[in-house]
C-alpha cells in the first residue's frame, strides 16, 4: 500500500435517519438532480413566451423520473445481470440490493418523452431537446453518490490521481466516479448551456447530449473496472463501451438530420 495515495474512508451509506426512515447518499443526490431539474424547467418555462407552462414541465418531469428509475433498473438487470434474472426473474423486483444503468435510464427517459409528446401533440425532438439540459447535474450528483459509496471505482493505477477504497484491495485505483462527474456532469452541463444560448433546430440539443455523453463514458471506461461478472467483451471492449456507441451515433445523426432539415 502506498502511502502518497489517499485512503477513502469508510462513509455510512445513509447520510440521515429520521425515525424508521433512512435517505441513503445515493437516494440524495437523485433527489438534488431532481430538485435542480425542476427548478430550471420553471425557468425555462416562464422564458418560453407561452411555449411550455409550469404545468406541462412537471407532468414531462414526472414522466421522465419514472423513465429514469424503472428503465435504469431494468437496463441494470437485462445488461448487467441477464444470468442472475434467467436463474431468478423476481431478482428484478429486488432494488434493495442497488443496481441502476443509465443507459437502461436513458432508454426510459426516451420512452417517456415519446409517450409525453404523443399525449400533448409536440414534436418528439422539441420535447427532448427540452428536457436534457437539465440532465448533467443529475448524473454528476449520483457520480458523487458512486464515490460516496465507494463503487465502481477503477481500475489499479499507479497515476498520483490513485485512490484506495476500503472495499477495493490494498491498491490505489482511478476514482472513475469523478471522472465521470467531471466530464458527464460539469463539462457536459457546460456543453449544453453553451449551446443552448441561441436557437437551435429541433433535434440538435438531444443529439448534442448523446454524442457528447457516449464519447465521454466510452473514454471514462478505459479507467473504469468492468463489472465482475461481464469482464471485457468483443474487441476488449466494456458492456459501458458497447452501450455508448449507439448513442455516439444516434446524437450525430440527430445533429446531422436536425441541420438538414433546417436548411430545407
């Protein structure tokens, strides 16, 4: 063990008990993700001249934090532990036991913007580029929680940037968890604000957010440790890796198709 590395300590995963009642770090930071997600989309509401209502944007919200939950459960489960749900399909109905995917979140959020947009008569496209610039500080808050928590770490390094987790052997490994809220959180916030300070053409803010993202997670991953009981797949390549090159294609097509048809 190296002593010019940091050594996380040890951190209760319930941050407060009231009662019977404990909020885990994790459950927190969805809950700041959530809270910041609301609060811009009554601004962006009230910026909109008429376009969008406080309304319409927290029936959207609700829809996509259901999205969130039920599809990062079930991506978890169908592309992370597809053995264990054959063996046990109730294994599913099991989230005490932690397990989310944000790609299976992401699929649940596209879901839910489908169905939103064909209830309320909205283009798909203008309802995404809507809701995902409110995504990034979610997604840094619950890297946060991964850190907290001590999970998926990286992989052992002997970079100064190492860091011992109690849980993770007695060698210093890269904290993917900031990494990731670096580029997935800060960075891609910076990203879509930037972006979205002039007009864009429907379309392009979703596709900016896919492109972007898949490229920062298929970078992350190379300091990332693959889930136990996956390793490395075709072409040495992560299930996070696999999972991310349609998004990278996906948001440039989206892009590519947005511009396009502005033009016309």
């Amino acid at each position: 063990m190296s002593s010019s590395h940091f050594v996380l300590p040890y951190i209760d995963p319930i941050a407060i008990s009231i009662g019977p009642l404990d909020i885990r770090w994790y459950g927190l930071m969805y809950l700041i993700g959530f809270v910041f997600a609301f609060f811009m989309a009554n601004r962006f509401c009230d910026r909109s001249n008429g376009v969008w209502t406080r309304e319409q944007a927290s029936d959207l919200l609700f829809y996509g934090f259901l999205g969130v939950i039920l599809g990062g459960r079930c991506g978890y489960v169908f592309f992370y532990q597809t053995a264990e749900f054959l063996a046990n399909p109730m294994y599913i109905f099991r989230i005490w036991e932690g397990g989310m995917s944000f790609h299976g979140g992401v699929i649940g959020v596209v879901i839910a913007i489908i169905y939103y947009a064909k209830k309320n008569q909205r283009s798909i496209l203008a309802v995404g580029d809507f809701i995902v610039p409110l995504l990034p500080v979610g997604l840094g808050a619950g890297r946060i929680g991964n850190f907290i928590n001590s999970e998926l770490w990286g992989r052992v390094t002997d970079s100064p940037f190492g860091i011992i987790f109690h849980n993770g052997g007695p060698l210093p490994r890269h904290p993917s968890q900031l990494y990731e809220f670096a580029l997935e959180g800060v960075l891609l916030f910076v990203i879509l604000w930037l972006f979205i300070r002039k007009p864009r053409p429907n379309g392009a803010t979703a596709g900016l957010f896919l492109l972007s993202y898949g490229v920062f997670r298929i970078i992350i991953e190379f300091a990332r440790q693959p889930d136990a009981q996956l390793g490395f797949l075709s072409f040495g390549m992560t299930m996070g890796q696999i999972l991310s090159v349609p998004m990278v294609v996906i948001g440039a097509a989206l892009i590519a198709f947005a511009y396009r048809a502005k033009k016309q």
